[in-house]
C-alpha cells in the first residue's frame, strides 16, 4: 500500500503553520488559527443519513467518514431496479445501468470505497475509544468526542479540556 498523499490544503497550511511558529511577529495570520490552534487533524465517523456541520475551508485536515456508503449505495442502486428480476438479470440490469450512467457508477463505487476504507480506519484505531458509537468525532488521533455532529463544538470542547 503506498503512503497518502497530501492534499495542496493540507501543505499550505502546515506550511503556514511552521513559518508562522518560525517567526513569530511576522504578518503572516491563518484566519480562525487561535481557535484551531494545536488542531492537525480531525475525522468524523458516522452514518449517511446523519447530518455533520463541519468548518467550510478548515485550517486542519478533515475527513468524514460515512461507514455505512456501502449499504447506502447498495440500497440506491436496489431501488432503481425493476422488481421481480432473477439474481442473474437483476445483476445485467444494475450492470447495464453502471454503463449507462457513469456518473452514478462513480458515486457508487466513491461510497463503497469510502466506506470500506472509514470502517478500517474506525475498527483499527478509534471503535474501542468510543465504546463502537458513532456519530464519533476524533481530533489528532487521540481525542474522541461520540454523539457529536458538529465539528466546531467538538473543537471548542478539545480546546477547553486541553488548557
């Protein structure tokens, strides 16, 4: 498995942070930084029907990750199928419908993928942490909050037990 890749947001602002730590006293000023200070990275586990509030351009890496798209995804495709099909020409169908539509194929397989890889991530690191509820929200790696949807309260709640 090769090693992620770094998305240009994520560079800048690590960029950003190390030469604003550099050189303190220097015009350089990330908006919101205070409130983020300490904030590398944060992942939110949850299901696709659960609403997140997150930060729209955060100074941090975000990911959320909907751990059931597999389902998800599966129970769209399933809808759009005609009913009363066989196993074997329920599965041309949904087949011929992936090549007809590839923009729907796309967002099939992106869910499936995701889901796959937030539940590996989920049951690897943060499942035993957060007693395997989610809406979970982990900031840095080590800090879970559960039942939490809202990015920034989950922050400010970080930053004021981390004082």
């Amino acid at each position: 498995m090769s090693p992620p890749t770094l998305s240009r947001r994520t560079v800048v602002t690590r960029l950003v942070l190390l030469v604003t730590m550099a050189a303190p006293g220097t015009l350089l000023h990330a908006e919101g930084l205070g409130r983020y200070q300490g904030i590398q990275k944060v992942e939110v586990f949850t299901h696709a029907e659960v609403p997140i509030t997150q930060p729209k351009k955060p100074p941090f890496e975000l990911k959320v990750w909907r751990l059931d798209g597999y389902a998800s995804a599966n129970q769209a495709l399933n809808k759009l199928t005609p009913k009363n099909l066989t196993d074997a020409q329920k599965k041309e169908w949904q087949t011929n419908y992936n090549k007809a539509h590839p923009e729907f194929e796309e967002k099939w397989v992106d869910a499936m993928v995701e889901s796959i890889e937030g539940n590996q991530v989920w049951r690897r690191g943060y499942s035993a942490k957060a007693r395997g509820r989610v809406p979970a929200i982990v900031i840095n790696g080590d800090w879970v909050m559960i039942n939490e949807t809202d990015v920034e309260r989950a922050i400010a709640r970080y930053q004021a037990q981390n004082r």
